[in-house]
C-alpha cells in the first residue's frame, strides 16, 4: 500500500511565483516600507483576511443572541404511528425426546393506513451477506471526481440490484398472507433442529405473532411445551430452573444476525451466583442455534435456580425448557424485568401444586407478600402471606393446592412499600389426571396487555384465556380470529371486577377450520394481565402449557419538530 503524499510540489510549479494584484501588493507592501519578500507579503495578506473574517463572526454573534429552543407549531403534541417492521425469535425445538412442532405466524387486523408488506418465517434467520462492491474502473482523464461511472449512468452493464429487506426471502418457511388469518406449519424436528426467525414488515408488522407448540407422546415424556417466541435482546431472566432430580433444563441460545454475539449465561441458586467460567464468553455463529444444558454448567444437583442470559457484543433470542421426566415439560418463558412488584396470571382452577421461586438482586434482601387474585379480588393464602429472600440468592415455596378450586392470578410485592426490591419469579404448576400421571407449566413475571395482546395458536375446544384487572374494574374485548383454513371471527366482551380474575374458553370462530389466534383488547380500566391456556389431554396425561399474553407495542409515539436554521449559532 503506498503512503500518502504531503506536501510535495512539481519542480516546475515551485518556479512560478503567484502574481498578486495591485490593490493586494499594496496593502500589503506600503509606500515607503523595504520590500520584505513576496513570501512575507503573502502572510501578512492572509492574516489580514483571517481577521477580517474573525471580526465579522464575533460581530453577528454579539448582535444577534442565541435563540431560543425549536418548538412545533401550536405546541402539538407526539402523534401516533405504526410499526413498520417487526421481528422475533423462536428456539431450537427441544432435544432428547420424539415430538412434533408446529410454528404459527399472525397479525391482528389494523387500523391504520399501512398498506402492503410481508410476513415469513425462516430458519436460523441470518440476513443475507450482500456481495462486496466490485472495484469501479477510474474514471477518464478530465472528467471530475465523483462523477458516475459507465456503468451506474447506463452505457455498461446493470449493477446487480440489491436484496429488498420487506419481501420474504425464497426460503422463507413459512409466510403469512394478510393480516387477520394465521399461517401455520411443521417446523424442523430432531435434536440438530435449528431456530427460527420471523420477521414482518408493512402492514404485517403491527402486532405480528408467533407461537412455537411442541407435543410429545412418548411414554418416558408425554407433554406439551409451548411459548409465544420473542424479539431479540441483550438481557433474559428465567425463574424455576433447576438440575436436581430427573431435571434436565437447558438454554437455547439463537442468533439471527450477521455477526457472532458473545453471551454469558449467570445462575443463582439458595447460595448465591454460581460461578464456572464455563458458562462465559459463549460464541453463537451468526445464523446459528445453540443449546447449553444447564447440569454442564451448575457445578452440581441445585433444586431451584435463577438464569439471567446476559448478551456481551450482538443480540441473540434466548429460551429455557424445563423437563422433568414423566412428571411433565415446557418452555419456562422469559420473565418480565426485575421490578418490585410482579404479577403471574393463568392459574388453572384444578392446579394441584405450584411451587413459587423468587431471586433477589445481590444489593438487598426481598421481603414479600403473596397475594392471589381471585374471582373478588385480592386475598393473602392460608399459609402462604410471604417469602423472604437473601440478596443476590433464590428462595422457594411450595403452595401446595393454592387455588382452591378457583382460577387465580398470583402477585408478590413488598411487604414495606418503603423498602422496595426489585426481584424476578417464576411459578411451576402441575395438573394431575385421574390416573396419577401429571404434566407441569411455567408462568412468570409479566406486563399488561396494553391496548392489545395476541397469542396465535389456539385449537377447537382446547384454550382458556385467564383475565386479571391488578388495578380498577376493566372490561376488555376477547376476540377469536379466522382460522387458518377458514372460518368468521367472533368477539367476546367481558367484565373483571378490580382486583379480579375470570377465565372463559377462548371465542372460536364460526366454522372454524384449522387453528386461530386471540386477541385481547383493554377498553377501559385496569391495567389488565392476561394468559391463554391450551390443554391437549393425551394417553391419559392433562397435558397443558400457558402462555402469558404481553403489550404488542404496534405503535409508537412519534415527537414533533420544525426546522430551526438558529441552531449554528448556538
């Protein structure tokens, strides 16, 4: 490579004094004065010049003052806009056991002015690479510097045309046609199955929803594990993990991007962070999905666990799934972030144990409350008033048959609103079948559902969806969408007392032809959590997994401004 050049000057162009004009030469030479040399003439003209243009810069500013800040007309205020593009990531498909996996996509008709757009699923999801320029010639003698080249202007040959970001790839998976009718099909099986990603864009993107649902019948592990898969992040908190027992937990890890991400996995038990350098510095691929069985990093059997999925350098979407032999499996779903005060909604009403796991940040002790929300509101469980958690450690209860009977909502938070700690939990409920045989979900921390939530993949007879208003009464519209294969969407309009909780069998559409998505919409009142049950009984085995239902976030505030050439002054 060679070095740079400065300051060098042709031979012949050195013996070219520069001739300057009469009126320069004398302003800078007076009459009388020794000629000092066209060098020195030359510098005195140009500092002259430099403090005439000085002079006239601190003169505008001293005469006009700063002004003041750009303000919108009117003092209007932000204005709401869709989304344009949205995306999200599905794990690996569990490991260690036959099943099969079904992926549906849906977005919730709007009612804005978008128009157009795409909806895909994709495995792995690492966005095309696109081809490195090729060199462009030099352009001809004479010609100016920047100017196109042949080929850009036309007279060559056409440039290859860039990939279009909104369309779905070729490859896609799965696409989702128009808003308002779930796509649904199989995803990969086997335990090298990767991720998934989905991305829409347009008038898909407001939002756009994707449930992973797994079932698997055999006799070592009859279950049903599902999650509603999320956006990419840097940060992931999971309560109720453990590697104790038949337990065999693991993380999926999945990146979509273009660029490796390095990623460290925390765990906490009742002693604290359990340290291994094993668990840091991980590298996921671009494009890639990895799995990373939680016994391999744990140092040990632990009972109860807290993970915090921490992402260093790209984002990943991150996923835990819990097995518990024949005793039942899910997806433990990513829990809100750590606040003083968490909610769990979707407790089944014939839930014959839920065991509560609570992690406290390292800087303070949590003391708790547990509160359930039942059919009237909030009440304190017989037995069960609090949980006290050491800082930087986890804390388990067992709650036995909490419930009573009756569906339910769960909240912890402080026992002293003076003392606030922001902590993350997790509940695991199990459901028996007259048998004896049991199956097993995860609920955890999570957030109203806004103006509207959705979760996707709903069957004919099999969900429940579970309302809670944590603040003030609320009445919210629960609608159930087209099938996947037809059918006409139906609403339901429901009630919830403050502090109450009801559940109801999700809306189904006439003539329903395959499956369907739900949508929950806040009309008044609340703030209101909700979660969807599906229930698939199999071999005799309640299987179930619950899904919270979470803030789509399809629009977002979009400040006002004008123009304000004062800005250089200031």
């Amino acid at each position: 490579m060679k070095k740079p050049a400065f300051g060098k000057k042709s031979a012949a162009r050195a013996e070219q004094p520069a001739e300057p004009s009469a009126a320069a030469a004398g302003a800078a030479e007076p009459a009388g004065a020794p000629a000092p040399g066209r060098s020195a003439g030359k510098t005195t003209q140009s500092l002259l010049a430099a403090a005439v243009v000085l002079a006239a810069v601190f003169g505008i500013a001293e005469l006009r003052p700063p002004a003041g800040p750009a303000k919108a007309d009117g003092g209007a205020a932000p204005s709401t806009a869709q989304v344009e593009r949205t995306a999200a990531v599905c794990p690996q498909p569990f490991q260690g056991l036959t099943g099969s996996t079904t992926l549906t996509a849906y977005t919730p008709p709007g009612t804005g002015s978008a128009t157009g757009g795409a909806g895909w699923l994709s495995e792995q999801a690492a966005p095309a690479t696109p081809p490195s320029a090729a060199p462009s010639a030099p352009a001809p003698s004479g010609s100016p510097a920047g100017a196109p080249s042949a080929a850009a202007s036309g007279s060559g040959a056409p440039a290859t045309p860039a990939p279009d970001k909104n369309a779905a790839p070729a490859d896609a998976k799965l696409t989702l046609g128009k808003p308002g009718t779930p796509a649904t099909g199989p995803a990969s099986n086997g335990d090298a199955a990767p991720g998934t990603g989905a991305v829409a864009t347009g008038a898909l993107a407001p939002g756009f929803t994707v449930s992973q649902t797994t079932v698997v019948t055999e006799q070592r592990g009859t279950g049903l594990s599902g999650l509603t898969c999320t956006p990419e992040s840097t940060s992931f908190w999971f309560a109720g993990a453990s590697t104790a027992g038949d337990r065999v937990d693991y993380v999926s890890l999945v990146n979509p991007e273009s660029s490796a991400a390095v990623v460290d996995i925390k765990l906490y038990g009742d002693k604290g962070l359990i340290d291994n350098d094993a668990a840091n510095g991980i590298t996921v691929a671009p494009g890639s999905s990895q799995s990373v069985l939680l016994s391999t990093i744990s140092k040990g059997a632990v009972t109860d666990l807290a993970v915090h999925v921490v992402v260093r350098s790209g984002r990943i979407g991150a996923a835990l799934h819990a097995a518990d032999g024949a005793k039942g499996a899910d997806w433990v779903p990513a829990s809100a972030e750590p606040a003083a005060t968490q909610v769990m909604p979707g407790l089944p009403a014939d839930a014959t144990a839920a065991r509560l796991v609570v992690w406290a940040p390292p800087e303070d002790d949590a003391d708790l409350k547990i509160q359930l929300s039942g059919k009237n509101g909030w009440f304190t469980p017989a037995g069960n008033e609090s949980i006290h958690v050491k800082a930087g450690m986890v804390a388990a209860v067992d709650l036995g048959k909490v419930t009573r009977d009756e569906v339910a909502g769960l909240r912890l938070s402080p026992s002293d609103d003076r003392h606030p700690t922001k902590i993350v939990a997790g509940l695991r409920v199990d459901r028996t079948g007259g048998n004896g045989k049991s199956e097993a979900a995860w609920l955890t921390g999570s957030g109203p559902v806004g103006a509207r939530a959705t979760v996707a993949d709903n069957r004919a007879g099999a969900s429940t969806i579970f309302l809670t208003s944590t603040g003030d009464a609320a009445t919210v519209k629960v609608t159930g969408s087209a099938g996947s294969g037809g059918g006409t969407p139906a609403t339901k309009e429901v009630q919830l007392p403050a502090g109450g909780t009801v559940a109801i069998p999700a809306p189904e559409p006439a003539g329903l032809n395959g499956v369907f998505a739900v949508t929950v919409e806040t009309e008044s009142g609340g703030p209101v959590v909700a979660a969807r049950m599906l229930a698939l009984p199999a071999k005799d085995v309640p299987m179930f997994t619950v899904q919270a239902l979470r803030d789509d976030h399809s629009t977002v505030q979009v400040p006002q401004a004008t123009q304000d050439p004062g800005v250089v002054l200031r």
